[in-house]
C-alpha cells in the first residue's frame, strides 16, 4: 500500500514545500575525453567522461550551438542541454582496466526553491561544475556549513540491493570497498546535488565560484554573494558493479581516485527557453502532495501537450562517435590520460598522452598538466533571465532556518539559544554537531519523501514509464 508522507512533518525545514519531476536520460550519448566547459577546444582532455544530452556536444559549447542538436539522449526533445560525470573503470590485479557501464541510464533532478523564493530558469551561457575532480580525502579542517564544506557533502553513494534493507539517501561520502560493493547487487548510485545560488554571471574561472550552495544544500537561505536563486539540479548515475563482484581488483574513477572524494558533474544549458519557463509556471509540473511518484513527468501538462517526451528506445538510439576517434572501454594497461592511479592529475609529469586521438605537442602539455588560463571560462556581463516564480504557499521561513547560521561566511555563530551551558565547549564542535543534526533530520526526511515515501522505490522503477519485469543476475 502505498503511504503519504506526513506534509506537517516535512514543513517543518520546508515552508511552502513543492514537488519535482525527474527527467530520465538513457545510455551515453557517446564516452570520450570532451570537457567543453574545464577545456573547452582540447582534444583529448584530462580525463573520460560519460555524456548524456544533444548530440551538438563537441570540444566547445554554446547554447546556439546545442540548439542544431537532432537529437537528445534525455527524455524531453526541447532539452539540448549537456550532462556529464567522469567514467568508472574496475583496475583486476593482474592490472588489466575495463570500463564499468552505466546502468538504467541517468535520472536528472529538476527541484524548485520549496521556501517560496523566486526562482530564475537557467539563462542561455550558462554553464556550472560540482564536486573537485581532484579531491582524494574529505577535508576535515573545512569550516561546516562553509561553501568547501558543502562542496564535498553534496557527493554521496548507495549500495542498491533491491531484496535487502535500502540505505538512507546518500549513505556513504566515500566510494564503498570493493568488499561492500559485494552487496550493490544492483548497482552502485553515485549522486551529487549542484549549488542553486548565482551571482549572476554566467560563468567562472573554476566554473563553480559564481555559483554557491544554501544553508540547507537544496533548501535554505543563499549567501549575500550569491543572491540569486536557479534551479536545483541534481544527479543520480547507476554503475553496473555487480558483474566484477567475484573478480579481484578495485573499482577507479577515471580521475584516477580510488576513495570516490573526486566525484562530480557538469552542465551547461540548451534547454527551450520558453519550454523551460512554461514548465516552472505550470502547477501540474510541481504537485502539492509529496508520495512515492513525486516528481513524475507525465504528469506536466507542459510536456505532455507539447509531444514533448521519447521514450528509452528514442533516447538510446541517440548517439555520436568519441570525437577524439577512440573508445575508451578498455582493456588499458593505465587510465586514459594522465591520471595515476591514487594520485592527482599531473603526478605524472611530461607524459605522452596514451588512448586518444594523435594531437600537436602543446595539447600534450596541456593534457599533462594543468589547463592554461586561456582555456577558462570568460565570464559574460550580467544577463537578464526571465524570472520564474515558483506558486507556493508563501509562510514565512521556520526559525529554525533562522537561528543556525550556516551560510558561508567568516566565524558562524549559532544564535539559538542553548539548552545546556556550552560555554566551555569549543565553538567549531557546537557548529559540527548543530550542522550534524540538521542534516541528519533533513535526509531523513527527504529521503522518506523523496526516495521512498515509507515504501522503496528502486531505481529503475522511479519513472513509472521504465518499469520492467524483475531482474537476473
């Protein structure tokens, strides 16, 4: 039977709370060393991705240029953005390296503001990253609630396992062992959420300053610097692990991490301005009542009535050849590019540039160390998007969100009112443990509302139009 989570409940961090749709998007559209938006012109660059989206994807983007696509690998026709996440390989010990499939594709998050902001749909430009490609550790000395600090929280993975006891919603910040991911029976979900705050310009140097997580990562209050509100986007990829579960070795990003802390995603716009805007003004794309279905895209009227959702076949014929002219499914001996194993991008000195398309020597350089500044990102003038006002019930915010200040700014305080005296606690301990509880009673609470709804939803089974018969192994 199907159960409805308490709204009393979930008002209580989210006043004014609204629903989603989830956008599937089938196989890759093609797995290459591409990053138009890190090293935009480069062929092959630092490492392999797997992309989904218009099949317009090439070394640089733009949105006119995503608009000539034919077709998409994503569920709605109007949507010619791009997404892309690093590829994972599995390293067996007699060295050999095979490339990891995806499986079911990729769900794309669409999640509106729930506090009753204003939310602006992304303008033409407009491109971002999450996640650090070269992070190996979780930072401790990083301040919590900080922009650094929700960098690396908004990285998370889950063992699926559809016959046992399903793990709360981005259970692990560290990749499982290869022991654990004996029990990922049916795929390992590496998710990761993209900030929402803007500060109006379309791009930066590192493609992620001029954007900045709220206090509460899909919810809360932006900071001063960053006082616009987008859409909240997020990624959920499934990877097939379950086939090298006896065979010996461990399982690597293509960054060349083996702890899973380099995780992250890539976007950039080609989305139907006025379909885009159409939907976030349609109140049949963000029904009131959260349940199990929530965030069902047949049901947006918007979409619907435009013809405007394919299904897996369509979205999976959809493909282009690597641009840089190899396949990178493996064997290898190494990774592709310059990315050791356990290490960070560039250990590796002046290498020569293995498993890619033959390019001039000053590419090489480029591939073997870091990206010249002349490849960045210029950040265009302020643009003027059409403002899209989500319909909510506009309560005012709990003071819950009010009372912990977690906005990234310099020394925090937690202004409410201690029931015990804290006065010789040190004060980075109380913002840990504050932060600590909000998060774990907000997860709590979306992942009953979003993922399971007191009833598990499998992966494969969350859009109702790709459910299929039971599985074997």
């Amino acid at each position: 039977m199907k159960t409805v989570l308490s709204l009393a409940a979930f008002m209580l961090l989210n006043p004014g709370v609204q629903a989603f749709w989830r956008m599937q998007c089938g196989s890759p559209l093609v797995t290459d060393m591409i990053d138009p938006l890190v090293q935009p012109g480069v062929s092959p660059a630092k490492h392999v991705h797997n992309i989904m989206g218009g099949d317009a994807f090439d070394k640089t983007t733009s949105w006119d240029r995503l608009q000539e696509s034919t077709c998409t690998s994503c569920e709605v026709k109007g949507d010619k953005s791009i997404y892309w996440v690093p590829t994972l390989y599995f390293k067996k010990a007699n060295g050999e390296i095979l490339q990891v499939n995806q499986k079911d594709g990729m769900l794309v998050y669409y999640i509106p503001e729930r506090g009753g902001d204003k939310v602006e749909i992304f303008p033409k430009g407009f491109g971002m990253m999450a996640g650090n490609p070269k992070l190996r550790a979780f930072d401790e000395s990083n301040e919590p609630g900080s922009e650094d600090y929700m960098r690396q929280m908004a990285i998370g993975y889950n063992c699926l396992n559809y016959g046992g006891t399903p793990e709360a919603f981005a259970a692990r910040r560290k990749m499982p062992t290869k022991e654990d991911m004996k029990n990922c029976v049916d795929g390992l979900r590496a998710d990761i959420t993209f900030p929402s705050c803007w500060n109006g310009e379309l791009g930066s140097e590192d493609h992620r300053s001029h954007m900045a997580y709220p206090s509460f990562m899909e919810d809360g209050e932006c900071p001063d610097s960053h006082p616009r509100r987008l859409i909240t986007l997020k990624f959920e990829t499934l990877f097939d692990v379950a086939k090298f579960s006896d065979v010996d070795g461990e399982f690597i990003w293509s960054t060349g991490d083996d702890s899973g802390y380099s995780y992250h995603g890539d976007f950039f716009n080609g989305w139907d301005t006025e379909l885009l805007e159409a939907a976030y003004k349609d109140e049949s794309c963000v029904p009131p009542v959260i349940t199990s279905d929530g965030g069902d895209i047949t049901k947006c009227n918007t979409f619907t009535s435009r013809n405007q959702l394919q299904g897996p076949q369509e979205m999976n014929s959809c493909k282009i050849e690597p641009i840089t002219k190899k396949t990178y499914d493996g064997p290898f001996e190494k990774l592709p590019g310059c990315n050791p194993i356990g290490g960070a991008a560039g250990d590796c000195g002046n290498i020569v540039v293995e498993n890619a398309v033959a390019a001039p020597s000053s590419v090489v350089q480029v591939i073997a160390h870091e990206a010249p500044k002349s490849s960045k990102t210029t950040p265009s003038p302020t643009p003027t998007p059409t403002p899209t006002t989500i319909s909510t019930t506009t309560k005012k915010k709990e003071q819950t969100s009010k009372k912990v200040e977690v906005a990234p700014a310099p020394k925090p305080e937690v202004t409410a009112n201690p029931v015990l005296n804290v006065g010789s606690v040190p004060e980075k301990k109380i913002k840990e443990v504050v932060v600590t509880v909000v998060e774990t009673i907000y997860k709590t609470v979306y992942n009953q509302a979003v993922e399971t709804a007191t009833e598990y939803v499998p992966h494969y089974a969350r859009h109702r139009r790709f459910r299929r018969g039971p599985r074997h192994h």
